[in-house]
C-alpha cells in the first residue's frame, strides 16, 4: 500500500500579527491538514507600538500568536515600521525559510526589502510563491507605463494569487497576471468575535446607548477608524449638519489629526446630535457596531483598498455607507440592498447619499430587510471561503500533493 503523502509545508511571510489575519491562520491549524508556520517581520501590534495617524501608542488586545505555528525573523532596522522600504530589515529570514524548508509561500505584498529576498531566494530555490494584496485601480483607469512594467515583471515571479474581491481581481488581470493563477480568496474577519447573538456585545451596546443619552428611536450613523483626510470624516460631518436630520445621530469613533477640525464643526450641531468616543481597541468594537444603523467610510483617492470595517459591521447586520473608491464596495455593498455609494469627492452626492440611507434606516419593514440581504451577502466571506481559495492554489502549483478542504 502506498504511504499518504504528508501534508504540505506552507510559510507564510507577513510584515507583523494583526487581527484580521491572526485568526485565520488558527482556522488553517485547525480544519485543514497543512503545515503552515508564519514568519513575521516586525512585533507591532503584539508589542505597544506609537501610531502616528490615531497619535498614541497602543497594542491588539485580542490573541494575535495563539493556535498556530510562528516565529519572528529579527528586524535590524534603525527605524522599524511599515511605512517606509527599509523599515523591515530581516537579514535572517531566508536562512529561516531554508531551515524550515517550505513547499510553497504564501507572500502578503511586495513594499519592503525583505518582500524583495524572499522572491529571488524562492526563484533560485525553486519554490512557489503565492501572492496575497489587496490593491485596485477604482478611480484611477490603469498605472503608468513604468510602474506598470515594473509590477508585471514582479508579478510573473509568482505561481498563484489570491484576490479578496472584483476590484482588486481586476487590477491583476490589468497587469498581465493571467486569470489560471488568480483563485478567489475574499478578505474576511473574525466573525466569531463579531456576533450578533452575543449578550456581552449586546450588553455593552445597550451600556453606550445611555451613556450617549440616545433615546430608542434616534437612528445612528458610525465613523470608526483614523480620523484623516483620506477617510473624510469632516465632509461626513458637514453633510450631516446640512441635513440637520431629526432623530439622529453621527458617532465617530477614533482618532487623528482632523480631531480638531471636527470638534470646532459640532460646535455648530445641535445638542445630543454629534459624539465622539476614543479609540476602540478590537474585543470594544463590536458594541460600537451595534450602536449603529449605517457605518459610514466615505474615503476619497486610493487609500482604501477594501475596509475591513464594512465586513466587521456587517457580521452585526449593519449596512454600510462608501464611497465608490472604497475597495470592498463592488463585492460587500449594493446600493439599497446592503448600503448606499457615492461617488467620492462629491459633497452634495454624499449629503444626498446620506438622506437616503437615513430615510432607509428610519422605516422598520425597510431597515429588517437591510439587515436580512447584509446577513446573506456577508455569509460568502469567512475564513471558510478564504481557505477554500488558498486550497485551490496549492492544488493547482506544479507537482503539488493535492490537498482537498472541505468549509468546516
């Protein structure tokens, strides 16, 4: 009788822990028979880090390490971060990935020197490289001829992708990656942490719901994230004191430089109608979400390349608000099925945008069914669906031992 074959040794290399992979990786550990180890490149997120955007210095305070194999290549960089090309420096890691000699790696992103090292020691190894991003071109038609070129020739280093969604699908197919390589690996989050029926998170909402002083009936729209000019929370506000809509409220969560900004607008709000509460760290946020009736993320240019918020949101049954440059907006939010789209730097289209989702939220029979279509739509990206794409992959590389995993 032929022996099984042994299961498939994966690394993966990912600049730090954070909480959308971590629990994903657990998953992988749990319902498939891969070998996978993580090699990470930096300890922020598991180590208090400064936060120059939120302007403070925080950690995770959910499990990043636990329930899956990982080590921490040493960065040796004067100034470490991700933020800039050298800010991870690992001069140790493909002595790392020879000693643990993977079958194949799974690569998230291409920005700094180690992404770089990692390529050519796989190239001259001979191991496959699968590449996880998240990029797309919404808003901007296609890249110039010179970035474009360079990412083509990066790109045919690899053997397989893993798109999240449609946009950042197309983006690959715009730079020569034929579609045999690309297999669907949505974006997606804890949803175990990020469930409705949980009576702590209940709890908790209901404890916010009087602290704000916010009666039954007043419909909540949520801001949660970076308050920065590329997620426009002050046009948010200003197209919400336009309206000067009645029974409503708009929470920001967060925070950032436009704090001050913000704080001078709702001056000018009626009393009970604008809140600010503080940074939210990731087991506080889905209490946030349940305060809510919309979650708003209207960010301009290219800085949104998904918004893992809407996911989080939705896992709650709340609808989503964007800006048509939001990555996730053409797979997670439909206009009047799951939220409402803009198109982003138009004030008054977002002002309108706002009214029609808050006359939506305000009807009950109206605001049921808008739960009920997010519940089905986000029910198609967990880290069952994700695996499902990685699997297809792995079975799809040259000489690959077939691994076959069933959705738990």
């Amino acid at each position: 009788m032929t022996p099984a074959p042994s299961p498939r040794r994966l690394a993966v290399v990912l600049s730090h822990p954070n909480q959308y992979y971590s629990p994903w990786f657990r998953s992988l550990a749990r319902h498939t028979p891969l070998t996978v180890r993580v090699f990470y490149l930096w300890d922020a997120g598991v180590a208090p880090q400064p936060d120059p955007e939120f302007g403070k210095t925080f950690q995770w305070d959910v499990d990043l390490l636990g329930g899956y194999e990982n080590e921490f290549a040493p960065n040796t960089a004067r100034a470490p971060g991700s933020a800039r090309f050298n800010g991870l420096r690992n001069p140790t890691l493909p002595a790392r990935l020879a000693a643990w000699r993977p079958d194949a790696i799974l690569l998230f992103g291409y920005a700094y020197r180690p992404h770089l090292r990692v390529i050519l020691w796989a190239r001259l190894h001979r191991v496959p490289l699968i590449f996880r991003g998240d990029s797309h071109l919404l808003g901007r038609g296609q890249l110039p001829f010179f970035p474009r070129a360079a990412l083509r020739l990066l790109y045919a280093q690899f053997a397989a992708f893993l798109p999240v969604g449609t946009a950042n699908r197309d983006y690959f197919l715009h730079l020569g990656v034929p579609a045999r390589k690309l297999f669907s690996a949505p974006h997606a989050v804890d949803h175990t942490l990020f469930d409705p029926s949980r009576p702590d998170h209940r709890a908790a909402a209901e404890k916010l719901r009087r602290e704000l002083q916010l009666s039954p009936d007043t419909r909540v729209i949520l801001f949660a994230g970076k308050f920065v000019p590329a997620k426009q929370p002050v046009e948010l506000l200003r197209a919400f004191l336009a309206l000067a809509p009645t029974r409503a409220a708009l929470v920001f969560v967060g925070d950032g430089p436009e704090k001050p900004a913000l704080l001078e607008l709702a001056r000018n709000a009626p009393a009970g109608s604008v809140h600010f509460l503080p940074f939210a760290n990731q087991s506080e946020m889905p209490a946030r979400y349940l305060l809510a009736d919309v979650l708003a993320l209207p960010s301009r240019g290219h800085y949104e390349t998904w918004g893992l918020a809407v996911n989080e949101a939705m896992h709650l049954g709340v609808p989503a608000l964007v800006s048509d440059r939001v990555g996730c907006q053409r797979d997670l939010v439909t206009e009047g099925e799951t939220g409402w789209v803009f198109p982003a730097g138009a004030p008054a289209a977002l002002r309108l945008t706002l009214a029609t989702a808050l006359a939506a939220v305000t009807d009950p029979a109206r605001r049921e069914r808008l739960r009920e279509n997010v519940a089905r739509r986000i029910a198609r990206f967990t880290y069952a669906h994700t695996t499902a794409g990685l699997t297809a992959a792995l079975d799809a590389l040259p000489d690959n031992v077939p691994v076959h995993t069933p959705l738990p």
